[in-house]
C-alpha cells in the first residue's frame, strides 16, 4: 500500500496547472520513491488540462495521473469519490485534497508526509496565512489536528 494520494482539484485552470507542475515537479519526484502519487482531478471543459499533465507524464513524470471527471458533477462529491479512493490506481495510506493552485517546498511536504507517515493524525490542513505550532512544538506552515478518540 502507498502512502499518499495527493488529489489536485482543478476547473479550467490549465495555465495554473502547467505553472505549479513545472514548480513543483523536482519537489515532487523526490516523493515519488516514497510512495506520493499526484491526481489531477479535472472537471475541466477543454481537454488543456488534459494535454499538460500528459505531456508531464510522457517526460518522465512517474507518479503523476490524470482523472477527467463531469463538469456537472458537485464539487462535493468529487471530494468525497477521492476521499474514498474512486480516483486512484493503487490504494493509499492517506488521501489528501488541495486546490490546484498550491505549491510545496520539499521541507514543508517532508513535515506533512512525515505526520502522516507516523500515522498518529487524522487530518492535517494547510496554512497559508501563518506559521503554526506543531510535532514537537515545532514552528510549520500547516495546522496538525490529533486524533479523535
């Protein structure tokens, strides 16, 4: 079993797309080994997304994917299909949404991989607004909540 399914939900943005996948596509192939896979879940009406993230794939991109899903459908169901793993290939530890316009460092992604990793965390959200306490009494760029017994 993988560890993370990262799902990037997008509609119509394929310049944002092909920005953070060229961003982003160092920090993430240095996950790929440890088993973070990338989905793009696109509701997308042109097939632009479509094309990037093909064209990523084709240049070596290994754990990156594509999933087209009907513009009609909610973006609250899309949401719940990923969460319960409809999207994906393999089956994953962990699956974790983010909206398409989100860009990781590797020391803020090996942080948040670790939680999850550790496996001792029901959900971690993503702060963009400022520094958070967390493992340890560490200072991130993210909230970790506890499990709820």
């Amino acid at each position: 079993m993988k560890q993370i399914a990262l799902g990037v939900l997008t509609y119509n943005h394929p310049d944002v797309v092909s920005d953070i996948l060229e961003t982003s596509k160092k920090t993430y192939s240095i996950f790929a080994d440890f088993g973070l896979d990338i989905y793009y879940l696109d509701s997308s009406e042109t097939k632009e997304t479509k094309e990037i993230v093909e064209r990523e794939i084709k240049n070596g991109f290994t754990n990156l994917y594509y999933v087209n899903i009907p513009s009609k459908m909610s973006p609250a169901k899309k949401l719940q299909n990923f969460l319960m793993g409809k999207y994906c290939n393999d089956e994953y530890n962990n699956y974790w949404p983010i909206k398409d316009r989100v860009i990781f460092n590797v020391k803020n992604l090996m942080n948040v991989y670790s939680s999850a990793l550790i496996g001792q965390y029901d959900l971690i959200f993503l702060d963009g607004y400022g520094k958070n306490k967390g493992i340890e009494g560490e200072t991130h760029d993210y909230l970790i909540f506890s499990r709820l017994m």
